[in-house]
C-alpha cells in the first residue's frame, strides 16, 4: 500500500489553503471531504478589511497578511483559470465623531493607505444621510463557493480529494500508519471547522462555535461600486445580487436558517440603504471561532503524528493563505516556532 506523508481532514478554506501550499512543496497528501458535513466557508462573505471600524484600528497584521492574500489568491486564479478574487472599497456611513477620528487617522501613516477619503455627501445615493463617509481601500472579497467548487474539482482530478466519512474517535495515534484509500499516512493535520469540537483529541482548544446566518438579496437599484456596512454588510455580487449579513448566535448551533435571524437582518439592511428589494437566498452555518478570536496551529502536545489548523473564523480569507505557508513550515522544518498569539501551546 502506498505511503502518504499527510491526511488533511476537511476541506473547507483551512483545508483547501493548507492542500495548494503541501501541493506547491510537492508533498504527498490526500484531503479527506465528508459528504455528510457542511462547510461554513460556502455561507461565509468572504470579505476581507485592513480596518477594525469599532474604534478604528488596523485589523490584526493586516500588513503582513494582505500582501500574501493577495499574491496567493492572484496566483490560484490562474491556476484554477477562473477569477473569484476581486478587490472593492468599502464605503461606511459615519457618525459626526467618527468623522473626525476618520480625517484624524488618514493623516497617519499607519492608515493612510487604507483610508482612501472622508467625504461629507455619499457617492451612492441609496445609502441613507450621515455626517460623513469614510472610504476603504485594501479591501473586497473571495467567491468562497466558486473557490472551493473549482478546488474540489481541481484535487478531484489529481487524484488526491477522497469523498470520505472520517471517524476520528476510531484513530489509535499509537500507530504508525493511519489507514485511507489507496494509501497509509504518517500524520493527520484536522482541517475541520466547527466540527473540531466533536474530536477527541483537541478538547483543550477553546473553541466558541458561533452560528451565521446570511441572506442574498435582489434590487436595480442599488450600484455594485461598493460593499457598504453599518452595522450590516451589504456585498456586491454581481447581477444586482447582493451578500447581506450577518448574525452572531452562540445557542442555537443547528444549520438552519431561522426568521429571526432573517428579520433581524433586513432591519439593519433598510436601516442603511433606501431601495426596494427581495430576499432570494437565505442561508445559515457555523463558524469556528476560537475563544481569542485567533487562528489555533500546531502539532498535539502527546501525539506528534496530529495537529490542527483551525479557528479562521470571520477573517479566515485574510487568515488562511499565510497561515497555511506557516503551518506547512512548521511541520516541515524541525523547530520552526510559530507565533504564540496562533500556537496550540497556548491552550496548554
């Protein structure tokens, strides 16, 4: 039977990003895709923003992760030969206190480059009055499905995606060899999202499984210039559809949509813009947060042959390219030591 150096158990954005850099270093692994078990990475926007607006901060290494998001998504779109990486300004209502703090920060250096101007009027006039509008740059989303969709197809076609069940409560990590098709693995790294809290393994990973609910929404009227947010985000996708969201929801983890969350929803949305419109899709998942709101990498303290690549949560598209170079690195390169705010060891 043939010798396979890595299993990667999931194959949502964590597990998709880790497989292209092992295939880049011509690594033998095969990717383990449950048909049974969804992926939050189709559900989620897949925005990415250098800005926290809260108290408006840069996003946490937003300096070092948009340069390889950017080169490693430009890179896959042509080697997948299709474009789901598309770079668009944010345009966000402001407070007359924002407005300030907004014109204040752009004559920063640490900003300017990703505060493109304040102005006073909106240049979409859909967007409902404030005292003023700050516009971003640096910022836009990933087509996660379409990404994903031409993935699976891609490592489908190597020969390396199983479509599997993985029970990783049946796994002795006493062995040396972890059986799958057409092949024995010498290690595991658990791509799994949400579904890590469920693995026997990592129960010392704080997990915080957080439900999502997102609605695609139908208007002429409103133009595709910008992802708007106020207390929502409002994402161009083309053809006057538009990504509306989201929620947070930590007690109910059940994948469904619910109205509720639906409600909730177009208030914010008919809060922010003007515009006639109509809900065509409505989905919900589960995001896996962590409790630091940190990416969690890293080989198990016991058992060498298991680790994890986890935890992307809601900035996973910014996250996971460079984070996907740093965990190969760390599995490949005797004591490679990875930052302490993403290493498992934190946990311990």
């Amino acid at each position: 039977m043939k010798k396979i150096e890595f299993l990667i158990v999931g194959n949502g954005l964590a597990g998709t990003m880790l497989a292209f850099e092992m295939l880049q270093r011509h690594i033998d692994f095969r990717i383990l895709a449950s048909p049974l078990k969804s992926r939050a990475s189709e559900v989620a926007a897949g925005m990415f923003n250098p800005l926290v607006f809260k108290r408006l901060t840069k996003s946490w290494m937003a300096d070092e992760l948009l340069p390889v998001m950017n080169n490693k998504f430009r890179a896959l779109e042509n080697l997948l030969e299709s474009r789901f990486y598309f770079e668009k300004p944010i345009l966000k209502p402001l407070s007359e206190q924002e407005k300030q703090l907004w014109i204040a920060k752009k004559t920063d250096p640490e900003f300017s480059k990703y505060i493109a101007s304040v102005k006073n009027n909106s240049p979409e006039k859909r967007v409902k009055p404030a005292a003023g509008y700050g516009i971003v740059e640096g910022s836009g989303y990933v087509n996660l499905t379409r990404f994903l969709d031409l993935s699976d197809r891609y490592f489908r076609e190597k020969g390396v995606l199983i479509q599997t069940e993985f029970d990783s409560n049946k796994i002795n990590p006493g062995e040396k060899y972890f059986d799958a098709e057409h092949g024995r693995a010498e290690k595991i790294v658990f791509c799994e999202g949400a579904h890590l809290i469920d693995n026997p393994f990592f129960p010392f990973i704080r997990l915080v499984p957080t439900k999502g609910e997102v609605l695609q929404v139908v208007t002429p009227e409103l133009a595709e210039n910008f992802i708007l947010t106020k207390k929502v985000f409002v994402l161009p996708v083309g053809n006057h559809r538009f990504k509306v969201g989201s929620t947070y929801e930590w007690k109910d983890l059940s994948e469904l949509p619910t109205q509720k969350g639906k409600r909730s929803i177009i208030e914010r949305f008919e809060k922010l813009v003007a515009v006639d419109h109509a809900v065509e899709q409505h989905w919900a998942g589960i995001r896996p947060a962590v409790s630091d709101r940190r990416p969690v990498l890293g080989v198990h303290p016991k058992y060498r042959n298991l680790s994890v690549f986890n935890g992307l949560g809601t900035k996973g598209v910014m996250l996971a390219p460079y984070f996907a170079e740093e965990m190969v690195k760390h599995l490949l390169v005797k004591d490679y030591e990875l930052k302490q705010e993403v290493d498992i060891r934190r946990f311990l």
